[in-house]
C-alpha cells in the first residue's frame, strides 16, 4: 500500500489523484486531519485514515499496511516543523514502512538564506538516520506565479526585489511525477531534483509577459526594505514578508538555477512552461 499525507492539500491532494490513475483505490491510502476533507477519496474507494505529525500514535496506526509513505512537508511557520517531520518519520519507520519519500525544496542546502531550506536539510538528514530507503523530492518553486509576480495584469509593472534565475514549475507536473515515482518500479536513493527544465528571471517573465499581452510589462527592481515595508503596509504579516524576502534573496544568490531533466523523463513529455501557464491564467 502507497500512504500519503496532506492529501487535502494541494500538492498532497493532486499526487492522490494522479495515483488513482496508476493503482487500484484500495492500495491506496491518505492520512489526514481531518478524515471528512477526504469523503471524495474514501468513496472511491481509497483508505481514509485520521493522522496528524502532532499525533505519533494516531500517525504510526495510519501508515499501518504500507510500504510506501509520502511525507508531505509541512509549512507553519509557527511550528517545531523539524520536529513534527521527525515524529512522522519514526511513525513510518515503526509501522514498517519500507521506503519514505518527503517533498523537499530545490536548493535545500548549507548557506541557503531561504527561510525552509533549514527544515529540509534537517528532515533530510533525519530519514538519512532512519534505516529505511529514503527519497527527497526537491521540488521546484511550484506556487502560483502571482505570489512571487506581484499583480502584474493589473499594473504592467513586476515590482519586487532583485531575483536571479529560476525554473519556476508547475504544482500538477510534480504531483504528477510523484505518483509516477511511488507506482513505478524505478526507485530513487537520497534527493532528486523535480524541476522544470529551464530557470528564468523577473526579467525573462516581463518579456514573456509583454508578448503574450500585447502590451508592455516592466521589470522594476525594488530595494529590499522598500520592497518589506510595502508588503506591510498592505496588511502581509512582517514575519510572512520578511520569509518571502528571503526567497527572493535565495534566488539571486543562484540557490534555485540549476535544472535538470528528471521531472520530464517521468512525465515522460515537456513540463508546462512559465509562458503556458501565464496564458492560462491570462485566459482565465
């Protein structure tokens, strides 16, 4: 049996879906907070059990029966999240689970500013510790585009703070690429990068942008603390601005460059690009 958590999430949530096209429902199962968020997967005939990283025994009877745990990370930032990734590690590692894979960040390594980078390099190396077969699933920068963009469509103006390259990836691509991983026979030791295949700059966007709109987009750099002090002034939390700022620093440090062809191998066609998804969302 295949268990994932966060299945009511939206990474966590999709993989589940992409799996139900590759396994029978029934070697499937999800842990969740809360087992009524999930009724659409439990009338398919998925296993719908009620586990949190807070709860180690409710944890460890929800993995019970697997041989594969997706451990998908977590993101508050008010949490021990090292220590709740922990609590779900040991739960696996009791319930007999013979291969954990988690969902990491792209650039999770020593000197990264970003802000999670931390908790992965630390999760990481508590499954390294583990005993059992591990996969890190770096994932690429996959959240909407307009969270890091700014409202661009309204303005013509992509306002933030200096960027560098990177290969900004579509959320449905890596979950789809999971779900190939957990159902596939090709197993993966340590961490791998799923990236799309080209990394880009604001800049490059801006472009991209301008072309698809028929009309001109800038590319405006902001200073660092005009950049902070804007986001509070529209209500964004200093310590939510303050970690977004962080990734923006990471990124033009060149943390999130590299690519790879990983993520298409196993799609086993090209990754939507930033120019498709602009388009759809322009359509929209």
């Amino acid at each position: 049996m295949i268990v994932v958590t966060g299945a009511t999430g939206g990474l966590g949530g999709t993989t589940v879906e992409h799996l139900l096209k590759r396994v029978p429902a029934d070697r499937i199962g999800v842990s969740v907070r809360d087992p009524a968020k999930a009724r659409h997967f439990a009338d398919r005939g998925v296993h719908v059990r009620q586990g949190t990283y807070e709860d180690p025994d409710a944890l460890r009877a929800s993995f019970a029966g697997a041989e594969q745990v997706l451990l998908v990370s977590g993101n508050d930032p008010h949490a021990d999240m090292v220590g709740l990734h922990r609590n779900a590690v040991e739960a696996a590692v009791a319930a007999g689970a013979r291969r954990i894979l988690y969902t990491s960040q792209q650039g999770a390594v020593p000197g990264n500013p970003y802000g999670p980078s931390g908790i992965h390099i630390a999760t990481e190396a508590i499954l390294g510790d583990s005993g059992v077969a591990w996969t890190a699933l770096r994932n690429g920068a996959y959240g909407p585009l307009d969270q890091v963009l700014g409202p661009w469509q309204r303005t013509g103006v992509i306002a933030q703070p200096q960027d560098g390259p990177v290969p900004y990836t579509d959320r449905s691509d890596i979950a789809e690429a999971i779900a190939v991983v957990l159902a596939g026979d090709r197993a993966f030791d340590g961490s791998v990068d799923l990236t799309a295949p080209n990394a880009v700059t604001f800049g490059e966007v801006a472009k991209t942008a301008s072309d698809l709109t028929g009309r001109p987009v800038e590319r405006v750099v902001l200073d660092d603390e005009r950049w902070l002090a804007d986001q509070v002034a529209i209500g964004v939390p200093e310590q939510m601005a303050r970690l977004m700022l962080t990734w923006y620093q990471a990124a033009r440090a060149g943390h999130f460059a590299e690519t790879g062809p990983l993520l298409a191998e196993l799609l086993g066609r090209n990754p939507r690009t930033v120019a498709e998804r602009l388009a759809a969302h322009i359509a929209v």
